[in-house]
C-alpha cells in the first residue's frame, strides 16, 4: 500500500477499496482464531481453494480467512457471503458439497446448520444463532469480516477514521474529556475511569510519554484479549495512537504472552503496514503527530500482566512488581509517565471517538458503559466468547447465549474475575453483570473469564486449584505472598485429603487477611479471593470434607470411592481394558467390579463407559 | 550455538540489554533450551552480569536450561479444563511416561510440561504435542496418543546421551 | 527539611529519605529484616508495617519503601499492626523454625507455635546478600533464581559464582547468618555459595590475608595505587 499523506487521501484510498469491493459478490468466510486452528481451520481452507480451483470459480468467489467469530464450541465455522449462511463443525469432506450446492446453486446444506437444542430448528442466518442474537458484538462483531492480516479490509470497514478525526479536529484535552465523559473503565481486571489514567499521565511532568497494552491476558479460561488481537489487531492499534496522542507519547508497546504465537504475528503484521503507509512512524497524516509501537513477548509469567511487573519486563528484568507508592502514570516504563491499558480497552477507544459519548453512554448500566466481551466455559453448551452489554445477568449469559449446562449437569456457581476472583453461587445468578455489583458479592469482573461449574465441580478443589495456580506464579518476593499462598494451598490440600480439621477454615480466613492486607502488589492482595468466596457461599462443602470426610461432588480422591452399578453394566470390558492399575475384574457377560483398593481414581474408566454404569460415592 | 549466529540474534536487537528477554527466546527456539556456553557468551558480548542473565532464566517459565524432549507436550491446566478433568489427563500422562513436570524421559523423547490456558477453551481438557493439539483428552486415550509419538521416532541404537 | 509525625511525636526527614530510616534515627523501634541504610530499601520481608495518613485516606504499609512527605501522620502500633506483624512473624517462623533472629522476633512479638507444617530453611529471602554484592561490591555473583515457592539465593546454576571476590560482605550483612566463610592457611570459603580462592600471603608478615581473585579486582578497577600496595596486608601497609 502506497504512503498514506494526509486525510484527505485516507478517504481516497477507503473509496477506492469499497469502491473496488462488490458487496453481493459470494465469499466463503472461515474463522481462523486459534481455536479453530485447533479444529484444523487451515486444512478446511485450503479444502476450499482447491475445490474452487477444480470447479473454475476462484475469480467469482471469495475465500477469506477471518479472526475469531466467538462460537468455539462449534468450529470450525463457515459463514458464507452476503447472505450470512452459518455452517459450523465444517470438516474437510464438506467443502465440496458447499461449493457445488450452496454457492453454486443456492442450496442449504442442513446438516452443517446449527438446530436449537431445545426445538431442533434448523437455524440458517449467523444473527439468528440464538448464542449471537442476545449478544451486543460492537467490538468483537467486525472480527467476522475482517482478514486480520488485510489493512485493506480494515479500511473497508472504516478503520482509521477516527484516528483522522482525532488529528485534525480534536485536541488532547478534548479526546481525553470525551473518554472521561464515555465512562468507559479498564477492562483488564481493575476497572480504573480510563479518561482519569489519561489525564494523570498526560499532566504528568516527564520528556517522555510511554503507552501501553497489556496483553499478558493470564487468567485461565480467559482468552478475550487473545482473540481480539488476533482477529482484529487494527483496533487495538488505532485505540493506542489515539491514546498516545491524548497523552503525548511518542512510543508505544504491546506487551503480548508469550504462549500466543499467532496474536504476535497478526499484530507485527499489522505494525508492518502500518508503517509501510505511514500511519506509524513520523508525521503521521501529515499532522505532525509522531508515534510508534514495539512487540514484547512474555516470558511465561502470570505476575507479568501487573503494570509493574510487565514494566519491569519490559526494561528486561524479572518481573518483580514494585510498590504504587508513586503511580505508573507518574513514573512508570523507566521512571517515566505511562499508560497501560489492557487490549479491550484501547479497543473500545475508537468505538467512541467515531459514534460519540451519547451513543456509548447509552450502553451499559449507571457505572459500568459499553459492553464487556467474556469467555464462556466450562460445563457450558455454547463454550466461546461472549460479548454482553454491562447489565445483562449472569443467567441470561449462560442460559439464553449459552446454551445452558451440558447432560444432566445442574448448575452451581460461577467463577469470575479468574484467580483474582470469586465464585458467584447459582442463588446470585440474576445479579446484573458489572464492575461493581460482581465487587460487592465478592468477586470481580476482572479480564472477563466466565467459567461455569455445575454440581459435578468441588468448590473446595476450585480454591485448591486457584492457590495452587497463585504459588507457582507468585514472584516470590514478599514474604506474605510468597509464604501466605503456599500455605493456604498446604491446607486445601490437607482438607481435600480428608486430613482437615477443626479450626481449619478459621486460619484460612486469618491467613487470607494477611495476605491481602500486607502483600506487595495485586496478585498477592487479591490471591485470597478464591478461597474467601468459596468459603462464604460453600462453607457447608467445605465442612462435609472437614468433618464428615466426604466430597459431595465426587471429585476429590481420596474421599471417593468409584463403584460399578451391576444393572446398568454390560460387561463390554472397555473399563477394563483402560484401568491403569488393574482394579476391574470381570468375566464375559458378568457385570464387572472394580477393586477399591488397587483404584486410583484416574477417571478413565467413566469416560469410557458409554452405560454410565460407574458410580461415584 | 555458534558464537556468530549468538551475534546475530544479539545485532538484532541493537546489543541492547532490555532486549535479553527476546534474545533468549530466540536463543532457545533454535536450541530447544539455554545451553550454559551460549549464555555465559551473551553475558561476555554484552557486559552484562551472568546473575543477571539466570535470574531471568530461572524467572520466566518459558526457558529450560535443561535439554528438552524432541516431543514437547504441554497439558493445559486452565480453569475450563480443570473443570472438565485436566487434573485426571495429566496424572495419566505423568504415569504413562514415567515422567514428571519439567522433566524429560530416559529415551529423550517426551518432556512434560503444563501451562496456564491455551484459550482453546472449547477444546478442553486439551493437550498439545509439539504443534499438534488433541482436544477433549480423556485419561483413557493417553495411552493411544503417545504411541502415536513413540511411532513417528523409532529409538536409534548407540544414541548418545 | 519534611516535617511530619511518627505516632503523634513531630519529626523531620529529608527529601528521599523513607519513613522507617528516619524512625530509626528518631529512636523508634520498627522490626525490620530485608532492609539496610546503606542499601536500596526492598520491602520483601513486609515486616516494618506501619500506618501512615495522608489526606483522609490511612493505609498499612511499608515503611521502609514509603518516601516521608509533608505533614503526613504515621503510627507504629495499632492492632492492625500488631496483628499483620504476628503473622509475618508466624509465616516466616513456620519456614524458619530454628533460626535465632526470627526466634527473638517470635518472642519479642508473642508468636507461639506456628500453626502450619514447619520447614527447616535458614534462608528468610530477604535478598541482603545480593543486594550487597551488587550495590556496594559490584560483583554480582549472586542473585535471585527461580520465583514463588521454589524461590532462592545463589549463584547461576547454583554452584560457585565465577565472579565472587569472597570479600564476605553477604556474610556480614545477612540477618540470619546462614552464610558462613571457612578460612584454612591457605583458601578462603564462602561456604553457601561454594566459592573456595586460594589466598595470597603478605609479603612482609606472611600471613595470609586476602583471595588473589579478589586483590586482582581491585587492583583493575581502582586507580593510582602503587603495584606493591596490593602485596601487603592491612596490617602491615
């Protein structure tokens, strides 16, 4: 793409690609985040190529490989242009018969539609898909219509237009003003008023600005920020050039984890043409503005994605975080003034800037605007991400756009704010989703993981599971962290052993003081959230394990005991023939039994049985 | 590694010091892990303490000064796939290998290794093999898809250690 | 000069000074493990907890990383204190049962028997020593590795750090002493480190007195000494 001067010929060169483009022309669309790579998305592509190819139609139809559409649990996913047909689970022998029939002859293949759980209606539109229809997909709905790697295709759907707005008719104090007035709040975990950040870090004394996007999503089962930046890194893009220029910097950083390799490379590729047409890099749009952005990989640390830990990373040192004494804004990324902004934050920035305060107020409940974009998962239909309108309850989330609880499962909580926050019992459910209500029930919003547990999931063990994630992480500097995690984990473990004892729970909830009143920085401070939460909604669980000796989910070892119902068993000895150490016996045509004493509980065995024949006590 | 391809990686960066976290990544994906010469080389050219260089080696979960497997397995043990049974996989594994975290099997073949959320949710409990992932992992098809592995590289006589 | 006040007495401090030095100096008793005057204060062992007001806002902090500011009020003994610091205690015992100065803070501070499973470290990772080496010496020979539990103090890869000058300075300043040097006729020994220097001997009384890798260092990087200082000991120059 040629040198992009000034305004005027950025709407040059947007006309001339709409211009170029035809609407009604057909495009196969195939979703290529990473979970789809995981459904082997990129053999499916390549299936489709070839096919047009054999049939001649690779000038009359399209083939565009786009970031991720959200609905994960049924990818790979083709959705087919203009008319929005939706076919999921598309697997390498469906391409020709989509080709043949569908583009060429109009026809709709109903097995590749998605049929409603419940009715079993064939639904054929993408926007009728009851997990899309309840959804609100202002950031994360372009993400369908984009290739990622196509500055192109970005333009095309206006990209850049604000970023022009903001260079030639706004200054600073003004855009900040905006932000401040939009209400929109970090999206990251701590839900800090952008707009404030902004101007305290402009106001700032320093030479230089820095800004920065924290993409060092850690939370397990969160995968928001991965899938924005690899399906749309633009957005994130324009919403720091904004940013920069509000505040005055110059220099700008996207530090992305580690374990993402493809949000690494799309955003790079990005930065690449960005700077092929000038719209980063010196004088940008002719207007004067200079600014430009670096790519850090994480290390592999979940104390890393702490503004000053990721700082300190940056600089290259471990990340150790340092106390907040004096503000990041202050003297952040070398001493100096700084922003960070998590990746959905700096995406929701030219959302506002193009359809105004008004409109995005208009979003969302009294202190939390705008939407929220979740990850959906664990023992949920519809696992993917989710993007709600701030306001929308937790029950309409799971339920209406979720798909509800898989099998005969009942639902029983559900974690929010990943180890950072809390469990959310199934009494809690119709509380509205936003920054402060999931605060006052001892949670957080955090960076949107959303994971759903039904009565097959032990509240105990969630806690074990947090604690034992957070002592790992934990940098090991201050003593309350690094010593408080270990040992709540130690007695978590002791009481998910059925070793627990009276008195246990009161220390937990002494130590969990500690640890959040004295320890350095976030992660320590809020490490005890997990447990706390449990504890309030669960205590009767967590008693059951301490006096009673019993995991009433059936998931701790060495409380249960896995016994084979002798009406149900078929005697088809695949139990058998999977069990690790030996505990089934059985004859041919005998129901079999399994050993309690050489069991492990591996688990194997349940799987396997297509009778539902193990029982769990 | 050689001490000119260590050069290059290191002009890469401008030889400047806050880039060592990225020139170790690329040290080790060519490498497989942090051999000691290559870093006590590094702390020479840039002048910068060998403490320094291991702190950060030792830090960040993604480097191994160890030899790593020519199969890299890593289990995910985020939240959603601990709550479809991760926990169960990965036990599996650690006794079909005869391994534990961060360590590789006798035969050089495997090393085990968990991480915190692939964000391929939909998938879980998911297991990735090299660059190859299996979904919906049961403990019972652990077995099964190692010695998918174990086929691909056959054991060769007389391999050093 | 910063006027503010440490538990209702008024006080003064310097621009970058922290609070806990300038209670220190003003006689106040702030137990305190990972911090030295002469070092970068490090806030790792959380113990010197004090609260300070700035504002209408009072928060539990540090003292020894909080810079002294104008008309701020600071106490040193409230039962938010008290009990932070109990557990502090309580933590670090229960790591370290056996070692003297967490047991004199223990009963200084009435912590009884920790109530976790006790570990037999001697290390309380407050990050003195290589602080030291680093700040004061300048040899980093030692560091931090690995991180969370598994954290520890050493030398890369664990075994004989190969710029170590055996000065002893890590030995001086750790609070637990589990840092000790071995001397024989002939080598000196950081024992925790395992760095043994053979030591050169004076060539006026004979006796050794300093490691030739550590003599060499600092011939090279101080200048303007006559060659034969570095021949002689302390005693005997």
């Amino acid at each position: 793409m040629k040198r992009i001067n000034n305004p005027q010929a950025l709407e040059e060169i947007r006309e001339e690609i709409v211009g170029s483009r035809d609407p009604d022309k057909p495009c196969i669309t195939i979703c290529s985040g990473t979970g789809c790579h995981a459904f082997g998305c990129e053999r499916v592509t390549e299936a489709f190529e070839a096919e047009l190819k054999k049939q001649g139609l690779e000038e009359r139809i399209d083939i565009r490989t786009t970031g991720c559409h959200g609905f994960c649990e049924r990818g790979p996913i083709v959705v087919i242009n203009p008319q929005k047909i939706f076919y999921q689970r598309v697997t390498l022998k469906d391409t020709e018969e989509i080709v043949s029939e569908t583009l060429r002859k109009n026809n709709i293949i109903d097995r590749l539609l998605y049929s409603h759980p419940q009715t079993g209606e064939k639904i054929v539109k993408e926007d009728d898909v009851p997990f899309y229809k309840g959804q609100m997909r202002i950031i994360f709905g372009n993400n369908g219509n984009i290739d990622p790697t196509s500055i192109e295709d970005y333009l095309a759907i206006g990209g850049y237009k604000a970023l022009s707005k903001v260079l030639t008719d706004l200054s600073p104090p003004e855009i900040i003003d905006m932000i401040k007035k939009s209400g929109l709040r970090g999206r990251g975990g701590g839900g800090f008023p952008a707009g404030v950040k902004w101007e305290s870090c402009r106001n700032a004394p320093g030479d230089r600005h820095y800004v920065i996007c924290n993409a060092d999503e850690g939370d397990p089962g969160a995968y928001m920020d991965r899938s924005l930046l690899e399906g749309n890194p633009h957005s994130v893009l324009e919403g720091m050039m904004i940013g920069a220029y509000a505040i005055g910097s110059d220099e700008g950083y996207i530090y992305v984890r580690n374990e993402y390799p493809l949000a690494v490379n799309n955003v790079s590729i990005a930065i690449d043409q960005l700077r092929e047409c000038g719209l980063l890099g010196e004088n940008i749009l002719g207007t004067g503005f200079n600014f430009d952005i670096k790519v850090n990989r994480g290390g592999g640390a979940f104390v890393c994605g702490e503004s000053t830990a990721l700082m300190a990373s940056i600089e290259g040192q471990a990340g150790e975080p340092r106390a907040k004494h004096i503000h990041t804004v202050e003297s952040g990324l070398w001493d100096k003034p700084t922003n960070l902004n998590n990746v959905e934050t700096w995406a929701n920035v030219p959302l506002i800037i193009n359809k105004g305060v008004d409109w995005y107020t208009s979003i969302g409940t009294e202190t939390s605007k705008g939407t929220k974009i979740f990850s959906l998962v664990g023992k949920v239909n519809n696992t993917g991400l989710v993007e709600a309108p701030m306001g929308m309850s937790i029950r309409e989330i799971v339920y209406d756009i979720g798909g509800g609880i898989p099998g005969n499962g009942k639902l029983k909580a559900v974690q929010t704010g990943g180890p950072s926050g809390g469990c959310i019992p199934e009494s809690l459910i119709d509380i509205p989703v936003d920054f402060d209500r999931l605060t006052e029930v001892g949670s957080m919003m955090g960076s949107g993981g959303m994971i759903v547990m039904d009565d097959t999931t032990c509240m105990v063990d969630i806690a074990k599971y947090f604690l034992n994630f957070l002592k790992d992480e934990s940098c090991g500097k201050c003593t309350t962290c690094r010593e408080g995690t270990r040992r709540m984990y130690e007695i978590l473990d002791i009481i998910t052993r059925g070793e627990g004892k009276e008195g246990d729970i009161e220390l937990l909830e002494e130590l969990s003081w500690v640890v959040s009143e004295v320890s350095l920085c976030a992660l320590g401070q809020t490490a005890p959230n997990p447990v706390l939460s449990t504890i309030r909604y669960f205590r009767d669980e967590y008693n059951a394990h301490i006096k009673d000796k019993r995991c009433p989910a059936g998931v701790c070892k060495a409380l249960i005991t896995y016994s084979i119902d002798e009406e149900k068993c078929t005697a088809c000895g695949k139990c058998k023939r999977v069990c690790p150490s030996d505990a089934v016996t059985g004859e041919k045509k005998v129901p079999h039994k399994i050993d309690p004493e050489k069991c492990i509980r591996c688990g194997a065995c349940i799987t396997e049985c297509k009778f539902d024949a193990i029982e769990v006590a | 590694m050689g001490p000119q391809a260590i050069d290059r990686i290191l002009k890469k960066y401008d030889y400047e010091h806050f880039a060592i976290i990225a020139m170790l990544q690329d040290l080790q994906d060519k490498e497989n892990y942090l051999p000691e010469k290559d870093l006590e080389y590094i702390s020479e050219r840039l002048s910068m303490p060998l403490t320094r260089i291991y702190r950060i080696a030792t830090f960040y979960n993604a480097f191994s000064l160890t030899p790593r497997g020519k199969h890299l397995i890593n289990v995910c043990l985020g939240t959603a796939c601990h709550v479809r049974g991760a926990a169960r996989v990965l036990d599996r594994l650690k006794m079909a290998l005869g391994i534990d975290v961060g360590e590789m099997t006798k035969d050089r073949l495997f090393s085990l290794e968990t991480v915190n959320c692939l964000g391929s949710c939909a998938l879980g409990p998911i297991v990735v093999i090299g660059n190859d992932y299996h979904g919906q992992m049961t403990p019972a098809r652990v077995e099964s898809t190692i010695k998918k592995y174990r086929k691909k590289s056959p054991r060769k006589k007389d391999e050093k250690d | 000069m910063i006027k503010f006040t440490i538990d209702g007495y008024e006080v003064e401090g310097e621009k970058g000074q922290n609070v806990l030095q300038v209670a220190l100096d003003n006689g106040f008793d702030i137990p305190h493990l990972c911090y030295h005057e002469t070092l970068k204060p490090y806030g790792a062992c959380r113990l010197c907890q004090v609260e300070v007001t700035k504002g209408n806002r009072t928060r539990l902090t540090t003292s020894c990383n909080y810079p002294v500011l104008e008309g701020i009020s600071v106490q040193t003994d409230t039962e938010r204190i008290t009990r932070a610091r109990k557990m502090v205690i309580e933590l670090l015992l229960a790591r370290c049962p056996d070692v003297p100065i967490v047991k004199d803070l223990a009963k200084e501070y009435s912590v009884g028997e920790p109530r976790f499973k006790l570990d037999n470290d001697d290390c309380i990772l407050c990050g003195l020593c290589e602080r030291v080496c680093r700040e004061v010496v300048g040899v980093d020979a030692i560091t931090f590795l690995g991180r969370g539990s598994n954290r520890k103090v050493g030398p890369p890869l664990e075994i004989n750090p190969k710029t170590c000058i055996a000065c002893g300075a890590c030995v001086y300043i750790c609070p637990t002493n589990c840092i000790k040097l071995e001397e024989t006729e002939s080598e000196r020994t950081i024992v925790r480190w395992g760095r043994t220097l053979p030591m050169k001997k004076c060539t006026v009384c004979g006796r050794s007195f300093a490691p030739w890798f550590q003599l060499d260092y600092f011939s090279k990087i101080i200048e303007g000494i006559p060659a034969d200082f570095w021949d002689k000991c302390v005693d005997c120059r």
